[in-house]
C-alpha cells in the first residue's frame, strides 16, 4: 500500500487541483486505482466526516473536500469499471412526503458520495410507495429520510411501515436525519439509526454496514 498523507492531507485543505495531482502521481507510480479510492480518497473523506461532526470543520469545508474527492474519482474512473470502483455501499435517500426542505438531504448524499457510497437520491415531498420503488429499483443497503418539519417527521414511520409491507424492510438498515429529528425519535419508530449531521451520517452508514 503506497503512503497517501499528501493526498489525504490535499484533502483536508479542499484543495482539488492538487488532489488531482497526487491521484495522478499515484496512478503513474503504479498504485492500483482501488487502493487509491479506499486508502487516500475514503480515508480522507472519513477525517473530513470527524471534523465536522466535531466542529472542527464546516460546510464550507466539507463542499470543498467532496468536490476534490468527486475530482480525484473523475482522473480515476477511465482506470475502472463500473463494477470495478470501490463503494462502501448503496444509499437510497429523500426527503419524505409533505416536506420540500432538501438543503441538509443533500448536503448529506454528497458527503456520502464523497465518503464512497453510492447515492440515489429521490428528492423531495417522497411518499412511502416511492421509497418502495425505488429500493425494489436498486437494491440499496441503506434507506435514508430527512425531514425538516415537526408535522413531517410522522411520515417516516409510514415509509418504514410501507417498507415492511413490501416485506423489504429486512433487506436494508433505515436510517433518519434533520433538524427536528432526535436518537429518541429514531428509536420510537424502529429506524436502524440517528446522524445529527453529515459527518455524522458517513460514520453510521459504516457502522451499520460493517465497514
Ligand atoms: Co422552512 N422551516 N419552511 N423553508 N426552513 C424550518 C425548518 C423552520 C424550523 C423555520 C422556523 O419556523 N423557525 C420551520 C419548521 C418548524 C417546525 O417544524 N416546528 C419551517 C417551516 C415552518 C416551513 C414552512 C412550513 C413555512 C411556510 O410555508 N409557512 C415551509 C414548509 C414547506 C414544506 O416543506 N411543505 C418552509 C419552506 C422553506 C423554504 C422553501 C423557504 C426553505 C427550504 C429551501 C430548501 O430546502 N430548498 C426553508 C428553509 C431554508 C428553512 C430553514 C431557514 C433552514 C433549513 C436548512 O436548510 N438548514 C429552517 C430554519 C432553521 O433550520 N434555522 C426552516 C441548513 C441545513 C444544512 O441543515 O437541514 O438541518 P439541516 O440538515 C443538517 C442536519 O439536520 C442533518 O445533516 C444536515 C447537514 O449537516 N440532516 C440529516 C438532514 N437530513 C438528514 C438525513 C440524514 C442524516 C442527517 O440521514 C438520512
């Protein structure tokens, strides 16, 4: 395994013109595309994920270091496959039904993304059958739902209750966020698991997946 401090460090500084430097450096010196994404890019978004959470780091920083990520992972991709590039994951995420605020859901689905999870995010306002279709569609690990609005959080339960309907819910960890949203919350209605924020929501997805 090559050393990736510089790498994982560009990242820290959001800087993507040298991330993409280094990635490239890396790939020219022979090291394989995989280990790149796993031991620099992930392993640096995971850091990235810690700072926020604690504080240390914010939005700002963290749109940076996920567009170095998403720059290094474009000098990457011609390397591999689609069925060859490392992914932590699949995450199916929305904002349930009833609710139109997506500025935190997608703040969360591109620091997953920037983490290595493949997202497919659904949007706003998203009812039950919606989730449904779309886990029948691409078969994610994770369901992920924001919801921002106090009379909103409810239709969470509904969509893990359509879940269980289509008897899907044992196929995926669910997993709920947003501002109202509380570890309390989540357990009333039988989620898998709570992130406060998006630093947050990369570190629950690995937990939940083992990874
Ligand atoms: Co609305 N709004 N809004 N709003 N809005 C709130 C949420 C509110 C608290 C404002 C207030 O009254 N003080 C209030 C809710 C009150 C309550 O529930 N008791 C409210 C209301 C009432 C409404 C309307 C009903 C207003 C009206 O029309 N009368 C209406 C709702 C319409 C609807 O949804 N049906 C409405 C509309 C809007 C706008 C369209 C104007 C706009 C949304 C624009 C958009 O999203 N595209 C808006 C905004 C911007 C806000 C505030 C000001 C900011 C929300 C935000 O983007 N925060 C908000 C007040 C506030 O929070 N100060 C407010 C920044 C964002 C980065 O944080 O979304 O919390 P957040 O996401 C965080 C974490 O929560 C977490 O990680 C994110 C990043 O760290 N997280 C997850 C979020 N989802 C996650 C999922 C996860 C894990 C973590 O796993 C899946």
């Amino acid at each position: 395994m090559s050393d990736y401090s510089n790498l994982i460090q560009a990242i820290l500084e959001g800087d993507d013109v040298r991330c993409v430097e280094l990635t490239n450096e890396a790939l020219d010196e022979g090291a394989s595309p995989q280990d790149i994404v796993i031991s620099g890019l992930q392993a640096g978004m995971l850091i990235v994920g810690d700072r926020f959470s604690a504080g240390d780091f914010f939005i700002p920083d963290m749109l940076l270091a996920a567009r170095a990520v998403t720059r290094a992972m474009e000098a990457i991709r011609p390397h591999l496959s689609d069925s060859e590039m490392p992914t932590l994951g699949r995450v199916v995420i929305g904002t349930v039904s009833g609710d139109i605020h997506d500025i935190g859901k997608n703040l969360v689905a591109m620091f997953l993304r920037g983490a290595g999870f493949e997202v497919f995010d659904l949007g706003t306002n998203v009812p039950g059958d919606r989730f449904v279709t779309a886990v029948k569609e691409h078969d994610p690990d994770i369901v992920g739902m924001s919801a921002l609005v106090t009379t909103t959080m409810s239709n969470m339960q509904h969509v893990i209750a359509a879940l269980d309907s289509a008897a899907l819910l044992s196929q995926v960890k669910v997993i709920v966020g947003g501002a109202p949203v509380t570890q309390r919350f989540a357990d009333q209605i039988k989620a898998d698991g709570y992130a406060p924020d998006g630093g947050a929501a990369i570190n629950l997805c690995r937990k939940l997946l083992g990874k």
